[in-house]
C-alpha cells in the first residue's frame, strides 16, 4: 500500500506536461487531504454560541408543523419552498426568515425545533452550545412566552439526558422592532430568569444601534444575565455600533464584528477586555471598503482578536451546520488544524457556562490536540 509520502513523491515525478494539468493522482491527493481535514473536523470537540433557534427550523419540519397546527404553505412541497430561499443582504434575508416561523405556535412545536437542532449538534461532536431566539415575533402572533421558554427548555433538559449535550439560551432583541416591544419581551421573560444565560441583539441594524436598548442591556444585566450584541458585517455606522457595543454597552461578546478589522483603537479595546468574537463565516466573509477585501477569520485570526466560528441560521445556508462552515471556513481562510483548536480553545473560554463543565470540554479537547501532535 502507498503510503503519503510514497504517493506524494511519485506526483511530483510528472512531467512539464503533468504540472501544467494537474494528474488525477494530484487531484486523488486534494482529496485525500480534504477528506483529513473534514474528518479531524468532525472529531474536533466543539461549541456553538452564535445560532438562530428559528434559524435551524428546516423545511421538512415547517411542513411537518403547518400540518400538525393547520396551516397551509404556499408551497407545493419542500423542494418549493427551498427553492424560495433567495436573498442577497441582511433585509431579504429576514424577510423569508420570519415568515418561516409562522408555523411556530405552540410550546410542543418550540420543543420539537430545538431538540431537532441540539440532535443534531450533537452529531457534530458540539458539547456545549448557546442558541439565541427571537420571542418578540412569537409574542406578535399571539404565543405565550412560557410556551417559548418551555418547549426549548424542555429539549435543553432531554438532549442533556439522551444525548449529553449541554445548552443555555439567549434571549435576542429584535432591534428593528420598537424600543417598547423588546421591553415588553423582556418583561414577560424575567420571571422565568433561572431557563436564561444571557440578552442579545440581532435583526436589521440599519438605523437600530445598540444605543436603542442600553436601558434593557441594563435591565438585563441588572437581573443576572449576561449581554452580548450582534455588530454584523458591512453595516452603516458599524464602527460607532461596535464602539457602543463595548464601551457603552459593556458586552460579555460580540457576534459578527468583523468590521473592528478597521479600528486598530477598537481592535486594542476588544483585546484588553478580552472579548470574544461569534463569527459566522457563511454570512460574513468579508470585510468591504478595504483594497482588496479582508477575509474575516483570517484577518481576525492574524490580529489576535479571540474569535469563535459558527453557523448562524443553517436552515437557510443550504442546511450547513457546524462541522460543514468550519469545513468551509477551513478551505477559503487556509486555516490550520492548529488554528482550529485555537478557535475550539476561544469556543469554551467563551461559554457562559459553570466552571466545572468548561475544565471537562478543555481537558477532551487537550486530549483530542494531543492525540493529532499538535500540543496545547
Ligand atoms: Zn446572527
């Protein structure tokens, strides 16, 4: 049997010919190395902190739900309605994502939508992960916050038990919405404190700073729960947003911010507060207005900012979960398998989670560095 190196020696021994159209043996070679990758990726232990609950909701199951609750799709069929996932910024984007959670109704339904997701991070080898939802679209419809926190809460306890997942939630802001209607959320959410880890902010930022909800930040914080806020790519005034999110909102993290690349002060602040970073990759890859365009992971990464990779809303990324964007961002960023563990390491110094839990997730993923030579 051909070892690697064997293999390799015999590619290099082509001629001119073989070099300017790569052999199969050169392409066999490609992908057995992407096999290597995509194998230690899916063995790497992992955490998750920057993920739509509403965003993992799958077609099949939006069928699956507008029947159990009688409601009819205007689509024919999954393939249809897959078909419709068409959007080329943030605003189209969250046009077709909160229609889909129209089906959302019921504490069952909220139920089935996260164990599917935590199910499913768990295949992945995900130990740990922290899932943001949306309640103020749910209470629009009418849907009881207690049947929202107690549907996801019961898939956290069951996955935990089955599955051996750990998992907290995040309550998000949705910042285009009115001032008064994130506060409403919140209101009717603090009783029921002891199901939350933390208060987020996501949704259109256009015209919607952080600044807006500085009294619920507070409110929040004051309650117990940490505050993290999304700064996504690309976005008008994003530098002022990032600089609030720190500064004056004092973030635990931030999600997105890849545009801090643009602030060496900001870039200095994040790093003497050490703020961790949730980057999503497949909704944030680059950073515009620099020539040429800087990718986000790797210029985040070369920086030293402390940053995490994650899937966003998977459901609408061609079903993309974890194991599939660190595969991705593994290719377009030439990220190492030393890297990987580094941004695994920032994954769980980033939980919010008891210490005890984060020494057992370091220590599998020591093991797991060691056992592939790459030390801790
Ligand atoms: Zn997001």
């Amino acid at each position: 049997m051909l070892n690697r190196r064997t293999m390799i020696r015999a590619a290099l021994g082509v001629g001119c010919a073989g070099l300017l159209a790569p052999s199969p043996l050169f392409a066999a070679l490609a992908g057995d190395d992407a096999a290597d990758m995509a194998a230690f990726i899916a063995g790497l232990p992992k955490a998750e902190y920057h993920v739509h609950l509403e965003g993992t909701l799958e077609a099949e199951m939006k069928f699956a739900l507008a029947r159990r609750n009688g409601l009819q799709l205007p689509f024919a069929d999954v393939a249809a309605l897959k078909a419709s996932y068409r959007y080329h910024d943030l605003p189209s984007f969250l046009a077709i994502y909160y229609d889909g959670m129209k089906v959302l109704l019921k504490e069952p339904d909220f139920y089935d939508l996260a164990y599917a997701y935590l199910a499913k991070a768990a295949s992945q080898n995900v130990l740990y992960a922290e899932m943001f939802f949306d309640p103020q679209e749910h209470l629009k419809r009418g849907v009881a916050m207690a049947d929202v926190i107690g549907g996801i809460t019961r898939a956290r306890t069951d996955a935990a038990a089955k599955l051996g997942i750990q998992s907290q939630l995040i309550l998000c802001f949705v910042r285009d919405l009115s001032a008064e209607s994130a506060m409403a959320a919140l209101d009717a959410a603090l009783p029921m404190k002891q199901y939350l880890v933390g208060v987020g902010l996501d949704s259109d930022e256009k015209g919607n700073p952080p600044s807006k909800f500085a009294a619920h930040f507070a409110k929040a914080r004051a309650a117990g729960l940490k505050v993290t806020a999304h700064c996504d790519l690309n976005q008008e005034n994003t530098l002022e947003h990032i600089r609030q999110a720190i500064v004056d909102i004092r973030v635990d993290r931030i999600d997105h911010g890849g545009n801090i690349l643009q602030s060496p002060e900001l870039m200095a602040l994040a790093k003497a507060k050490n703020l961790y970073f949730t980057v999503c990759p497949t909704f944030s890859g680059t950073v515009q207005g620099e020539a040429p365009p800087v990718d986000v992971v790797r210029g985040m990464l070369d920086a030293g900012l402390n940053i995490t990779i994650n899937s966003d809303d998977p459901a609408y990324m061609a079903s993309e979960y974890l194991n599939e964007v660190l595969v991705k961002a593994q290719h377009r960023s030439a990220l190492t398998k030393a890297e990987l563990v580094r941004m695994e390491r920032n994954a769980f110094m980033a939980g919010w989670m008891d210490e005890g839990l984060r020494a057992a997730c370091l220590a599998k993923l020591d093991a797991y560095a060691a056992a592939h030579g790459l030390l801790a």
